[in-house]
C-alpha cells in the first residue's frame, strides 16, 4: 500500500469538541500506523465566521491530545489555487453562471414541492445563451457557480466503514461552488486541496456522506482519481440524541478545565462504537496498533461524559511517574502510593498534604492509639513496615480486621479511606505518625 496521507479539516468558527477530535483521532492514528502524513488544514474560507483565536484554540488543543501534525495549511492562502481549478471546470463546461436570486430560487423550490417532486434545480441557467447572460449582467445581476452534474457517470464508492455508498445524483442539485461575491465553497476548496495535496483518505464524520457523490464528480472533472472515504458514525447521547447541540460542555477545552485526562479522550474517541474494548492507555501506541476501520461500527456510537470521567479515573491508575512529573509535584514514592486512588490529577493536592502535613488526626481509640504510637519500630521504614508493625499491634491487643486498622487509618491520615498503608506509613515517616497517633496535628 503506498504510504497515506491524510488530513483534518477544521473550520476554525468554533472550538475543537468530541465530535470532531473523533475525526481527528482516527486521521492521526491511520497515518501513524501506516508510516503516513497528517495534514492540519483550516477550512477557513468562511472569512466571517473564522477566527484567529479559534485557529489558536485548535492547535492547542490537538497539541494537549498529542496529536501534532506534519503540515498546517490554511484554504484562505491557498485561492490561487481554487481561480485555477473554477478556470478549467468553465472550460470543461462543468461550471456555469446561474443569476437566479434568493427568492426566485426558494419560489421554485417551493412549487416543486407543491407539486410533489424533489426540490432539485432546474438548470434553467444552462440554457441562457451569451446575450440572456450579458442582459442579466447588465441589469447588475452577478452570477453564483454550480457544478453540473453528470447524471450518467455512476458515483459508487466502497467506504471503508459502511461498505458500498452512493448518492442518486438525481435527487441532487447541482452544487453551488462559486457564490456571487466569488468566495468558493467548501465542497470544491476541499477537493482541490485533497488533490494538490495527494490525499489517499478522506476520514471524516458521516454528515459529509451527501457531499460525497458530488465531490467524486469533481475530483473526476478535475482528472484526479479519489481518495478512499471513511465516514465515521456521528456519537450520539445517552437517550440517543445528537451531540451538536451540546457542544459546548463537550468541548476539549472544557474537558481540560474538569481535568480529563488527554490520553482517556483519545482511548475513549478510539474505541467507541468498535469491536475492541474501551481501556485506559499509557501512550496513543495501542490505539495506533488497533485502528482498523473495519472494527468500526455502523451504528451512532454512544458518547457518556461519566464513561470518560471513568476512563480518565482509570488512566491515571495505570499511569507511569515519567508521564505525570511535569505536571504533578510529587516524587516517585508518592505518585505511586496514590495514583489508584485518583479521579483527576487535581487529587493528587489532597494526598500530597496527608504525606506531607500538617492534617489534624481523626482519633476514635486514644487508648489503642497510644499503644500503637509507642510501638512504632525506628527508621528506615520500607513497604513491610506497616505489615510487621500492625502484626505486632495485633497480637498485643487482640483486635484485627476493621478494629485493627480502621483506628490507624483515621489517626495517620485523617480519612476513612485511601491508598495503601503500606505505601503510605514509610512516606508519612515516623516523626509525623507518632504526632499524629498521640492526637497531635502533625
Ligand atoms: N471543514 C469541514 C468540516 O469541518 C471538513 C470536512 C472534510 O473533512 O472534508 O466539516
């Protein structure tokens, strides 16, 4: 297989969210596996509507996933290119001026659908000689692009995801690609971008499956072959809804604030909807081994914030010091000692200060407490500490299980619950842990 290249195209109108980092995520893990290309490209031909800082905010974001690319581009610097392209389908004859306004349009529109036909285009602009054109014009009308169907040319193609697809170019309009003030659409600056840029996969949502017959059409007419398609199911709700709508709890830069783990978002979005299991990963390795879109579902996959919460719980059960040190203040000891009992990193402050101190103990048994401080071996202390010392404190106070541990528990670390004590106690050390059996905040 010659070597993909892939990319993701966002419009920067808006911030990144779990929708479209899927698409993301599937681009950058198909041309890792596969030794590829992954191009960023802003989508950003929508001058109103897109922004610098949405720009930004992507980029950063993908960067936080781990996901860096190896090309960014911007369609707005790319428009020599696009004069190009609409040059060679007019004079193919696949382009051709319509002047119909708005409201002519929606007029016709509405009386096919009162007659009970689709609201497909007429084509009446193709039948406009030179001078019905010229009068137009003249009359200060300037004219929007539609690509000409052919409705002869057979637009099947076999989605790596859904199997054979096609559009029935007969219910379509031919697309409009060029608006009257001469910005272009998206479906044509993609097609010529994905050409110029050998695009092997085009790896997105599946509302652009509609787009799809249509921009066949014009890789064809601009003599291109076309990329494979892979349409990736929308994710959906709990109750089965869209997640369009609510967005913007969902968005990466949200999930950061709650402190979501990078790692969860991409071993959920990986998985979700396929054959293989949701697990917490170290590093986007696995994932990349795993990709396969032939593991991918058809079915909407169901997106719940509480599974994400819990695979971000899990991911930083299982994650290695090297990858937390940067960002976590603890040394080694303690991050191990307290991973497992993290929900989010933010955590790990509560745990750091029942090492560290002071914590006013929580006392229940004086008498026992006592005891225990006074048989507290001398240091070094190491992870058989607890076990040896707690054995001694059994078989002096006849007490085991709960009544054993639970006082100790309470009194060295101010909780009901919590790590190991076994990891704890060496990292408390003997100086705290005698305070704090005797009552002392410590
Ligand atoms: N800019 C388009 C979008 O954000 C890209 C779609 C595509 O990948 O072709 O939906």
């Amino acid at each position: 297989m010659p070597v993909p290249v892939v990319r993701f195209a966002p419009s920067p109108t808006g911030f990144l969210h779990v929708g479209n980092v899927r698409a993301a995520l599937f681009n950058w893990l198909y041309a890792r596996r596969h030794g590829g290309r992954f191009i960023l490209r802003f989508d950003d031909t929508d001058r109103q509507r897109s922004k610098p800082e949405f720009e930004a905010a992507i980029e950063r974001d993908l960067a936080w996933l781990g996901l860096g690319w190896d090309l960014r581009e911007r369609q707005s610097e790319r428009l020599a290119h696009y004069d190009a392209a609409r040059d060679r389908l007019i004079a193919s004859g696949r382009l051709y001026p319509c002047y119909e306004t708005p409201e002519e349009l929606e007029f016709k529109r509405k009386r096919l659908l009162a007659q009970g036909r689709p609201p497909v285009y007429d084509r009446a602009a193709l039948r406009l000689d030179a001078a019905a054109r010229s009068r137009l014009e003249s009359e200060g009308r300037r004219p929007h692009w539609r690509f000409r169907l052919a409705s002869d040319e057979d637009v099947r193609w076999h989605d790596l995801i859904h199997g054979p697809l096609h559009v029935d170019e007969k219910s379509q309009s031919d697309p409009v690609l060029v608006r009257a003030d001469g910005s272009y659409l998206y479906s044509f600056t993609s097609v010529v971008d994905d050409i110029e840029f050998g695009i092997s996969h085009v790896i997105r949502g599946e509302d652009h499956v509609t787009n799809t017959g249509a921009q066949i059409q014009m890789f064809r007419a601009l003599g291109a072959a076309e990329p494979a398609f892979a349409h990736l199911p929308l994710l959906v709700d709990a109750s089965g809804g869209g997640l369009s709508k609510r967005t913007g709890s969902l968005s990466v830069a949200e999930l950061r604030d709650r402190g979501v783990e990078p790692l969860a978002i991409c071993a959920l979005l990986a998985r979700l909807g396929t054959s293989d299991p949701v697990e917490p990963v170290t590093s986007l390795e696995p994932l990349v081994a795993t990709i396969d879109f032939a593991r991918v579902g058809r079915a909407a996959a169901r997106f719940s914030e509480d599974e994400l919460a819990h695979v971000s719980a899990r991911t930083l059960h299982v994650m290695p010091y090297a990858a937390v040190r940067e960002r976590a203040a603890v040394d080694e000891a303690l991050w191990l000692a307290v991973r497992g009992n993290l929900s989010t990193l933010a955590d790990l402050k509560t745990w750091r200060e029942v090492v560290e101190g002071p914590i006013a103990p929580a006392i229940e048994d004086a008498r026992f407490l006592a005891e225990a401080a006074a048989t507290l071996p001398p240091e070094p202390w190491d992870g058989g500490t607890w076990k040896s010392w707690s054995a001694g404190l059994a078989s002096a106070s006849g007490r085991k299980g709960k009544a054993l541990f639970h006082p100790l528990r309470l009194a060295l670390t101010g909780r009901e619950t919590g790590p190991e004590m076994a990891r704890l106690l060496p990292l408390i050390g003997r100086m705290k842990a005698e305070k704090r059996l005797k009552g002392e905040k410590a």
